[in-house]
C-alpha cells in the first residue's frame, strides 16, 4: 500500500501592486505604445507585431514617452595645415 503524502500548506499571493503613474495607450496611425503592469512600455505595429530594439526605443522618444540621455559625439579637431 503506497502512503500518502501530506499536502503543502496553499500560499497566498499578495495583490498586484497598481501603477504609480496610470498611462492611457498611445494609439497612432502605425502603432500604438501601451504600459505593461511592470512599468515597461509595449509599442505594437498596425498588424499586432511588438517592435523591439532601437525601433522602439526611436519610437517612445518621438512620442515623447520616454527621455533620452544619449552622450554626444566626440568632436574630432583637424590639425591645421
């Protein structure tokens, strides 16, 4: 006869926390920017495809979704002739 194993104590998980800045989806001609519940942006294509790397991240700067801190480039001093 085989025994019986007991059965694990049920956890209960603790509610979602909101977002502390709630964000209505962007919805534009060729895509639309929505906020996922960890705080991250989506951008969706027209078709429902998700768009990712520099794309996306041209896309949240020009809605001005996001800020962007890029270093500018270095300025090369020609050596006068």
């Amino acid at each position: 006869m085989a025994l019986k194993k007991p059965k694990a104590a049920a956890v209960k998980k603790a509610p979602r926390a909101k977002l502390a800045t709630p964000f209505e989806p962007l919805k534009f001609k060729d895509f639309t920017i929505a906020q996922k519940r960890t705080g991250r942006f989506q951008v969706l294509t027209s078709k429902g495809k998700n768009v990712n790397g520099p794309e996306k991240v041209k896309i949240l700067l020009e809605a001005k979704v996001m800020k962007g801190s890029f270093k500018k480039p270095a300025k090369e001093e020609s050596a006068p002739a």
